[in-house]
C-alpha cells in the first residue's frame, strides 16, 4: 500500500515524536507491527486505537467469517493482555469508554482490553463500525456480489468507485473521521474503537489515497492504526495516524475536496454538527 503523498506535510518530523521504547516483552500473539507504531507515538494527544478484533474462530467452509464466530481462547487472552500493555507501558490513560460494532468478538475485545487495563467503562455500539453502515449501504445489493468476488475484489472495487449499493470512498472514510472525531477522548486519554478487517482495510485506503490494495496490506487480527487531529474545526484539521510503524498526515479537506471533485452533495455526509460545508 502506497502512502499518502500529496499533503505538504506527509510524514510527522522526528522530533515531534515521543520516540517511546518500550523495553517490555509484547503479548503473544499480539502483529509485530503494533510494537514498531507504539515506538512513534506523540505524548499528550486525545488517542484512538482504530483496531482489528482479536484472535476469532476460523471462518466457515465458504471462506466467509458470519458475525457468529467467537474470540478463541487465545484470543481473550491476547486482548486482555493488549489491554494491560498499553495500560503499564504507555503515557496514556484508557480510562474512557470505547466504541465497538456491536457483533460479539468486537465487543468482547474491548471488554477484555478493558479488562486487562483494570478498567470496566461503557462500550457504545458503533453502526459506522459494521456492515451494513460505513461502507454498504443497500446490503441486498452489495452481499451478492461480495459473495461472488470475495472480500478483496468488493474493497478494491468499493476503492475504485465501480461498486452498487455501496457508499463513494471517499464519503466512507469521511463518516469514519467524523465519528472518531466526535468521540475523541481526554488529552492523555486514549480510547478504543474495535472493528473488522474490511473496514479498516478500505479506511486505510482511504487515508493513504490508494485505489487498490492486496493480502499484504490485510489488516492482521488485533492489528490497528493510532490516530489523532489537530485541536481545529473538522474540515480544517489534518488526522495523524500510526499505521505498521509509519507517521502519516491527511487534511480532512482534502477527503472534502475529493468527495465534492466526485460529485456528491454533503448532505449525505455524518459531518459533525458544527461543520457548514456547501
């Protein structure tokens, strides 16, 4: 997956960053990539762990992981062990309630995250964090052609814009900034959000302003992307994020001036309240 070139700050300089080095051994289990991102988180911001489920039971034999497919065993552990990681070994408190999809093996690992950072906080249900809701929109529509393409054709082709019952890319990422951004926690605080792999997989691709990924940008399980903004008005904050141990910069507005290039009208959009963009 290519990275995000076209803001005039790409990558956030060095000595903006925390440079932390954790010296404690990471859980098991837990994508190496999320040890090398940690290293290069700011101090003091209001953090959000964007993050894949953990470790769930294989999918069925279609190929197709259904919303009924449970942590295994090893995955409660890992989540809960994740949890007081980043409790004990982070400037950050995770004392704020998170937001989940609300199928199970999300909400599980928040709880467990939760859990093992010696916490018990609310876990709001996010209909933006599942399907349908922040990519499908006319899921009668789109689940055929998922089922006939398989996962990484539909995000490419969601990507693309060559997709039925599906939102523009562009207005998907958006939905998804504008709902971290509305529940951004706490300076120092750093809050939960707990998804699934498609979702993450076409924000990502999103932020990073690429039209086709393949199975080495998959998000892992329990795999995330750190991210803050700037302390400015929505459309005229740039998001930071953390993604497999890189620093990114994206201006919202330039999601806005895609999204509006394409043609759509911002009365679709889930833009926080105060924003009046025409």
């Amino acid at each position: 997956m290519s990275k995000y070139t076209d803001s005039p700050q790409p990558e956030l300089p060095t000595d903006k960053l925390a440079m932390h080095s954790p010296s404690a051994t990471a859980p098991s289990h837990l994508p190496d990539s999320m040890m090398s991102s940690v290293s290069l988180l700011p101090n003091d911001k209001r953090l959000i762990l964007f993050t894949r489920h953990s470790l769930r039971e294989r999918s069925d034999g279609n190929g197709f992981a259904s919303y009924q497919l449970p942590l295994t065993p090893k995955g409660r552990v890992l989540a809960k062990s994740w949890g007081r990681w980043l409790a004990g070994h982070l400037p950050y408190s995770l004392d704020v309630d998170s937001i989940s999809s609300p199928i199970g093996r999300c909400i599980d690992t928040a709880q467990l995250m939760q859990e093992g950072a010696g916490l018990r906080r609310n876990i709001t249900h996010q209909s933006l964090l599942v399907e349908p809701g922040s990519l499908v929109t006319e899921p009668e529509i789109a689940n055929a052609v998922f089922k006939e393409i398989g996962v990484l054709n539909f995000i490419n082709r969601f990507l693309q814009g060559n997709l039925e019952g599906t939102k523009n890319a562009y207005q998907g990422g958006l939905d998804i900034l504008s709902l971290f951004y509305q529940h951004q926690p706490q300076q120092g605080h750093l809050m939960l959000a707990v998804s699934h792999d498609t979702l993450l997989s076409a924000f990502l691709a999103v932020m990073l302003d690429v039209l086709e990924i393949d199975w080495n940008d998959w998000p892992k399980m329990m795999e995330g992307v750190f991210l803050w903004f700037d302390e400015m008005p929505f459309d005229q904050a740039n998001a930071h994020f953390v993604w497999r141990g890189e620093v990114y910069i994206r201006p919202v507005s330039t999601l806005l001036d895609g999204y509006r290039a394409a043609g759509f009208h911002s009365s679709k959009l889930l833009l926080p309240p105060e924003v009046k963009w025409t």
